[in-house]
C-alpha cells in the first residue's frame, strides 16, 4: 500500500509541476473512461457493485493514513487478489462496453437498406399493423437489428426470410397461432424469424405493471442495440424499449418519426429523435412511470 500511496503522491506532483499538453489529453481520455464506465453501470447490479468498489477505495487510503495495519492489510489484499472477481462480477457491463466498441461508426459502417420508395413501404406495413393490433389489443413484440446482430435470438425462433407485410405480421401474432408467442426479428428490411426467445430484464426495480414482453423489449435492448416495438395485450398501449429504457405509451406519430429514423436517416439525428423521445414521456428500468 505504501507502494500505492507513494505512486499517487508523485502523479499529483507531476499533475501539479509537470503538467503539459500530453497530460491534459492523458486526464481527459481517463475522465472520459470513467463516464462511459458510470453510464454502463447505471440502472444496473453493477451500479452497487462499483459503489462497494469506491467505498473500498476510500477505506483503504482512510486506513493507511490512520495507520490501521491489519485493515490496510486485509483490504490492500482483496484489491491486490480480486481482479478475476472483478472481471466476473462486471462480465455484463464488459460485454457492453467491447459491444459498443464494436458499434462503433469507425468500425462498422452499414449502408441504407434500399430505395426511398421501398422503405416508405414497409414503414406503411409496419404502422398499419401496429394499429390494427393496438385497436384490438393482441399482443406483438417486434425487434429491429441495428449494429449488433441478433443471430444468436433469430436461430431461437423459427426462420422466415419473408417481406415485411401487414398481413403476415397481424397473423403471426394473432392468438393461438404457432409463432404468437414470442418475438418477431427485422433485419434489413426483412422479417427474418419470429417466435424467438429474448432475454428478460437485468435491471433491478423493474416495474410490476410491465409484463414478459415489455420485460423482454427492455433485456434485448439492454444487451444490444436494437429498437424494440411492443404492444400490450392487455391496454393495447404501444411502447418502445432502446438503451434499457421503455418508453410509453408511443403515439402513431411517434411511431411514425421512430420508424422513418430506423430505415431512413443518419445515427446522429436518429440518436436526437431518441432523446426527444425520452423527454416527453418514458418508463425507466426503475419502474418509474
């Protein structure tokens, strides 16, 4: 621990004598770390974990300067000899983080799915049968692929390749039907499985109105990058679940500005529409409504 502390003592010297240009640059990328870190964690197990973490943290040095030898000791030994435990308890968070890396635009740059006209189509499909569903109150779950591929969910459901139609769709979650339960996966413009299985909610506090869709909508999203679509059997309420967060209820106009940014526009302004979104209305992972 002496070690620590006299390792930090001369990065606040040098922070505070030496600071140059290369430091600055060097502070702000670890500050930006640290965000992206907090950002991952929030809403999450591993939100309390890294709270736990940081008290630790602050026991160790409270200790050490105290000098409580045999505290100092215990604690400098969990810190020394808990790495892997780390890196098991936040595996979740990790998977996130090197996920988003993988998304990022400099890495993987995904063209436009086709003609103006033939999205506008499929736009058309998609909000006829979430209407017609809403207005009837049948149950749908339906998950856009964005960055992260879904083959892993797709290959749980039973395969289409088919176009995307409000015929078929209404069918496949018409009650009673082979494939109605569970969701229905978009990949390029195309209805590429339905009946999958998606992972429910990590987060803690989620509310007790949400059911296994709405749960379902808010796992898939917090694992990936997909925009989910939801439509409560029993309100008939239409929802959308993106980044862990469910937003509801969706108007048709909203649903319309949602779809038209999945299939037709830039990230950047797609990621404005989403906050826009967020702020009018939305249902955190908390339970919050």
């Amino acid at each position: 621990m002496n070690g620590i502390m006299l390792n930090f003592s001369n990065m606040i010297w040098n922070l505070t004598h030496r600071l140059g240009f290369t430091d600055i640059i060097d502070i702000l990328i670890v500050a930006v770390i640290i965000y992206e870190i907090l950002l991952l964690t929030r809403h999450t197990r591993g939100s309390a974990l890294l709270k736990g973490l940081f008290l630790i943290l602050v026991i160790t040095l409270a200790s050490n300067l105290l000098g409580l030898v045999s505290l100092n000791w215990l604690l400098v030994a969990i810190l020394q000899n808990g790495a892997i435990v780390l890196v098991i308890l936040f595996q979740p968070e990790i998977r996130k983080a090197l996920e988003r890396v993988g998304r990022s635009r400099l890495i993987n740059k995904r063209s436009g799915n086709g003609r103006d006209s033939d999205q506008n189509t499929i736009i058309g499909e998609i909000i006829q049968t979430i209407t017609d569903l809403s207005k009837r109150r049948v149950g749908a779950l339906i998950v856009f692929e964005r960055q992260t591929g879904l083959q892993d969910f797709v290959e749980t459901g039973t395969r289409l390749n088919a176009e995307i139609s409000a015929p078929l769709l209404e069918n496949i979650f018409e009650p009673n039907t082979p494939l109605h339960d569970g969701a229905v996966v978009i990949r390029d413009g195309v209805i590429e499985a339905a009946a999958c299985i998606l992972p429910l909610a990590e987060a803690r506090g989620v509310s007790r109105e949400l059911g296994t869709r709405h749960r379902a909508a808010i796992g898939i999203s917090e694992n990936t990058d997909a925009i989910v679509l939801v439509v409560s059997e029993e309100t008939g309420i239409v929802s959308m679940a993106r980044d862990g967060i469910l937003t509801r209820p969706l108007t048709m106009e909203g649903l319309k500005d949602v779809l038209n940014h999945i299939f037709m526009v830039p990230e950047s302004r797609f990621r404005e529409l989403m906050d826009a979104l967020k702020k009018e209305t939305e249902v955190s992972v908390n339970g919050k409504n």
